[in-house]
C-alpha cells in the first residue's frame, strides 16, 4: 500500500447508517438589496441567484456527509482501458486458474490497464464447495495458487487487476473475498463480502451464503495506478449506502464482481449499476461469470461498464467474453456540473454516517 493510501487509513471495523436529522428546515428572509441601478428584469434574476445562495448555505449540504466527503482527488491517470473477463468456471481449478490467466493476458493484450474477474471464478457456487476450493490468501503462494497467478500476471503485465472473488479460508472462517492487486503484483486491498447473498423467492430461488461464509466487517477503497477504486460484491451493490461511502472517500470507480441469478438477473443487475452510477456519479463496472445451463447455480451474465451519468458503455450477453471499454475521468468533473448534487443534499435534514472515518479521527 502506497504512502497516503486511503485503504490503510481506514483500520477499523464498521458499517454506514443513514440517519435522519432531527432539525428542521426553516426559511430565511430574502436580505433587500440596494442602491440596485439596473434594468427590472436583471433586478429579479439578481434575487433569485441571491435566495438560491442563500438556501444552498442554510440547508447545509456539506452536514450530509459525516464526516464531510473528500474532494475527488486528481488520478494518476484521466483515461485508460478497462477489461472485464467474463469466465466461464468448471469444477476443475487447475482449469479454472489457467484459463483466467490466459483472459487476462488476452485483455492486457488488447490495451486493458485495469482488468476485473468474475465473483467465485476458481470454484462452482455452491456452498459445497467453497469449502474445498478456498484458498488461505494470507499464507502465501503454496496456499494461494488462485492470488498467486493474479499476483504474478500484474507484476508481468504491469496492469492492475481488480480479483473477482475466490473463497477464502481464516482460521475458522470462510469468506467471499476479493483481492487488488498493483502492477508490481502487490497486494493492495483485500474486501470481504460484507453482505452475504441469503434470499428465498418461492419456486425460483433459494440461497443461503451465511450457511458456509462469513460476513467481511471493513468497507474497502483503494489507491491504484488507475484511480481510486470502491470494492464490492455481489450482494453488495443492493446496499446502496456502501456505494453512498466510497463516493464520499472520493473513489472515480467502483468494481463490483458479481454472480446475479436468472431470477433476479433480468430484473435488477443493470439496474442497480445504473443506480449506483448516477446517484454517486461516478464509474460502475460488473463482472460476471458466463452462464453454465447445467450448473447448480447459474449466472446471469451481462458483465457492463457504466458510466458517471447512469449511461451504460459496453456490456455483453451471457456467454463467456472479453469486454474492452475506456474509462474517462473527465466525465466526473463534467457530469458533477451538469448536476451539482454534491452542492444540492438537505444535510439539515439527513446525512450518511461513516463509522470507520469516524472513529478514526
């Protein structure tokens, strides 16, 4: 982790509230203006700029961020390409661990600086099996073979490479985790799904990932050489005060490995990116596993980048596939005019609370 890096910032444990305030929001007199010489009509154009100053300042947007939210930082780099490997997985890892290597590779190839895999791409989804495919990641290579190959591929690419998921063993515990790495193939950040994918929908869908996985307790924002990058899973992106968090850190992007279902596949995935992109008007990018008909879990598909204006950029179906799309910072600054919402929230009357920044200060 680079010097400065908001991920190390962060050390302890926490989850974001939503909370409303309980002031109320009064009306401020219009101040009367003077010694005006001009024209009726700029007069009253005058006193409109002058109310909406004023109310801008009375309801007190920078209250709805707590602590405030960080200035989006300059990145390291305005525009480059991003990969989105959408893998088909197998049972076999070997397989699987090979076969991730050489889409990355292809993806580099093609001029991708910052490459994103699919949630659970070494192991099938089911909770059977994260048992037997998890990896002990902090243990180190012979123990990893999964972040052993991420790692090795960046350091030899000089890419950046957003891990998908693999399962993860700790001790005791299993986890859905997610691991960043640089273009030195160093670690950068490790994110645990903080919210475990537990549904049941009646004759479509029943499943229940607290059955073998433990939930990550720490929100994760990272520093890299392509930006400032939100990290979630899956089940994550539902939870739109996460997204609400990262945005306030000051993150261009956030990265979402995901696994959405035929049931609520159709319905929500894009949805939610879109979602995620405009409220917090930054950059959303999903990746996928392709869909296997015959497995026991099968995955929607549609891995997409989307844009700061809720603007989807490139998606594809569902069948294994290499996405190639670019990434404009630019677009922040430009759409953050357009709608300057940052300057528009009611913080006398909510705000988003950040445990962990909080408590840290």
């Amino acid at each position: 982790m680079r010097s400065g890096s908001i991920s190390s910032f962060f050390s302890t444990s926490s989850l974001s509230t939503l909370r409303s305030s309980s002031a109320v929001a009064r009306s401020t007199p219009l101040p009367p203006l003077r010694n005006f010489k001009i024209p009726v009509n700029n007069n009253i154009i005058t006193r409109a700029s002058s109310s909406v100053s004023i109310m801008a300042s009375s309801h007190s947007p920078e209250k709805a961020r707590v602590p405030p939210a960080i200035d989006l930082p300059l990145p390291p780099i305005s525009k480059f390409k991003i990969g989105l490997c959408q893998l088909s997985v197998t049972a076999d890892k070997e397989r699987n661990i090979r076969h991730a290597r050489l889409a990355i590779e292809d993806a580099a190839e093609k001029g991708a600086k910052l490459v994103l895999l699919p949630e659970i791409w070494n192991s099938p989804y089911a909770n059977e099996s994260f048992p037997v495919y998890a990896e002990d990641i902090d243990a180190g290579k012979d123990s990893s073979p999964s972040t052993a190959m991420l790692s090795d591929v960046a350091r030899s690419l000089k890419i950046t490479i957003v891990g998908g998921s693999i399962p993860e063993r700790c001790g005791d515990k299993l986890y859905n985790t997610c691991c960043v790495f640089d273009t030195e193939g160093k670690l950068k950040a490790k994110h645990r799904k903080i919210h475990l994918f537990d549904i049941n929908i009646p004759g479509k869908i029943t499943f229940e990932e607290s059955k073998t996985l433990t939930a990550g307790e720490t929100p994760t924002v990272v520093d890299t050489d392509v930006g400032r990058i939100g990290i979630g899973i899956c089940y994550d992106i539902r939870f739109q005060e996460l997204a609400m968090l990262y945005a306030a850190r000051g993150a261009h992007l956030l990265c979402y490995p995901g696994a959405f279902n035929m049931t609520t596949g159709p319905l929500h995935w894009e949805l939610l990116q879109r979602a995620r992109a405009a409220d917090n008007q930054l950059y959303v990018a999903t990746c996928s596993p392709a869909r296997e008909a015959g497995a026991g879990y099968v995955a929607w598909g549609h891995s997409t980048l989307v844009g700061p204006f809720g603007e989807v950029l490139a998606t594809t179906e569902h069948e294994e596939a290499t996405i190639i799309s670019e990434i404009d910072y630019s677009q922040l600054d430009l759409r953050r005019m357009n709608l300057p919402l940052q300057k528009q929230r009611r913080g006398d009357l909510y705000n988003l609370v950040d445990v962990q920044r909080l408590n840290s200060q």
